[in-house]
C-alpha cells in the first residue's frame, strides 16, 4: 500500500493514536452485492494496517443518506454488520447516529409543551429516526459502538422553552444512556467547528466545551468526537484549530481535557491536510486519542 493514506496510517500509529477507518457502506451497499464487495475488499486490506482499532461505517444513518424506511436500515446493519465481521475481525463496528428528537428535553418529566409539539414534529419529519426504531436498530448487535449526535436546538430556541443549553444537553444524553446505554458503547458527537479564526472569546469556548464535551462525559457517554479537525463544507472550511494549524482557545480546552484523562476523537482527511499529514497529526495527537482517518469507498 502507498500514497497519503499508507503514510498516514504509519504515522498516526507511530504517534500513539487509536485509527478508526472512516468508510461510509451505505452507498456501496445500496449500489448492490458487487460495490459493496469491493469495498469490504478495501477494508479488509486497510483493517490489518497496525493501530487499526474499527471501522465507522456510517455518516449520519437514516437522516441524509436516502435511507428512510426502517426495515430497510435493518437489512443494511443486517448485511453490513455481517460484512464486516468476516472483513475486519477483532476490530470494533461503529455505526454513526443523528437522532433529532434528543434534543427537545426527552428526559425532562416536566417538559414544555413546546417541546413536546417540536418532537412530534421531528418524529413526523425523519419516522426512521424515531427513538423506538433507533433501539430496534441497536439491538440488530452490527455494531459494538454508537456515536449519537443529539443535534442541539439554537439557544434561542431554548431560552423559549424555559432552560439552557447544559440543561437540554444533559437531559439529551440521560436519555440516551438510559435507552441504549445496555446495547452498545456509546460515543458523543459534537460540531465543534468554525470557519475562519476563532481565536478570541475564551469564556464562550469554555461553555460550548462544557455543554458539547463535559456534559455527555459525565453522563455515561465514553468518549467524544470532536468533528472535525479540517473539512470543506458548505462553501467554507470547516475547522477545529485556526488556519495554520494555529491554536485557540477551543482547542486549548480539548488539550486540556486530553490531558486529564478524557477520550476525544477527530477527523482527517489524508488527502486534504491543512499543513501536512506529519504536523497535522502531531498536532491533533495533543488533543485527541482516536483519530478517524477517511477511506475513499463509495
């Protein structure tokens, strides 16, 4: 194996991070038997690369990717899971979740009744994402991990209902723990992201860590993904450290953590580095454990 990614894999290892194979299935999958072949060829060949700990298979299950029916998101974990058991043994599974209606206060007994009317909402909008099918779909055991996404509501928002930020998030993942904690391992993500610089307000850096980092932690959650350390998005580049890599004070606060025993992971794409692979990875090494690394599949 040669090119950025050979390269990459070496020196994330040397550096002590946890790899994850980063390898959406599910346009593979829906392409038919033969594309999804391939790409479990693909990843059988990079799942033996030492330091390889699993392979993320999804990105956002069942909320963009044209999977909308749930019977048809099982028979995905279904193949899939079982696919990738015989690809890449002893290498944990992970299935990548965003579950909009955690974030209008599922845990709350005293929930507004604007919340209320936002979640039926969301149900009626994304069915295949409802919590009753999310926990038919972890009890289908595809993956060892669940990274959730609870999709926060604007503060704004919040402040409409009667509490915060930390409160929304808090009740977001006492409830997920509570449904699926027996399931699976589960994981937060959190969009840490800015474009441009954000080297300035320290204190705001500080609360958006507590509520997107400090909070699922303490509920149970075991690690968190911090998405992401570089990516084009919507137009702009999206990015945890300034360009550069310069620090800021959001990063400086995932360093901190790191050092204190939290498991952070981000997202690189070998391909696309902000300086080069080598600085970059030196770099996101000080703040994270794991780092995902993007494996062209689809």
């Amino acid at each position: 194996m040669t090119g950025p990614l050979a390269a990459t894999l070496v020196e994330a290892h040397r550096l002590g991070l946890r790899i994850w194979l980063e390898a959406d299935l599910v346009r593979p999958w829906q392409d038919g038997p033969a594309r999804l072949h391939a790409a479990l060829r693909t990843v059988r060949g990079l799942a033996r690369e030492p330091g390889v700990v699993g392979v993320k298979f999804t990105e956002a299950l069942g909320y963009a990717d044209g999977l909308t029916v749930p019977g048809r998101i099982s028979r995905f974990l279904t193949e899939v899971g079982d696919g990738l058991a015989g690809a890449a043994p002893g290498r944990l599974r992970l299935l990548d979740l965003a579950v909009p209606e955690l974030s209008c206060l599922p845990d709350d007994p005293t929930r507004p009744h604007l919340a209320t009317v936002a979640a039926a909402r969301l149900r009626g909008r994304y069915p295949q994402l409802a919590l009753d099918n999310v926990h038919d779909y972890l009890r289908l055991g595809a993956a060892e991990v669940a990274q959730v996404a609870t999709l926060p509501r604007s503060a704004a928002t919040y402040a409409g209902w009667g509490v915060g930020d930390d409160v929304a998030q808090r009740s977001a993942w006492s409830a997920t723990v509570r449904y699926w904690g027996r399931l699976t391992r589960l994981y937060a993500r959190a969009d840490l992201t800015h474009p441009g610089d954000a080297s300035g307000d320290a204190g705001a850096a500080a609360r958006r860590l507590h509520t997107a980092v400090d909070v699922p932690l303490r509920a149970g959650a075991e690690a968190v993904d911090a998405w992401t350390w570089r990516r084009p998005y919507q137009g702009w580049v999206a990015r945890l450290a300034d360009p550069g890599p310069r620090t800021n004070p959001l990063w400086d606060g995932l360093v901190a953590r790191h050092a204190a025993g939290a498991r952070l992971l981000t997202h690189l794409d070998p391909a696309a580095p902000e300086r080069t692979v080598r600085s970059d990875l030196a770099m996101i090494a000080t703040a994270c454990t794991d780092v995902y690394l993007a494996v062209g599949v689809d």
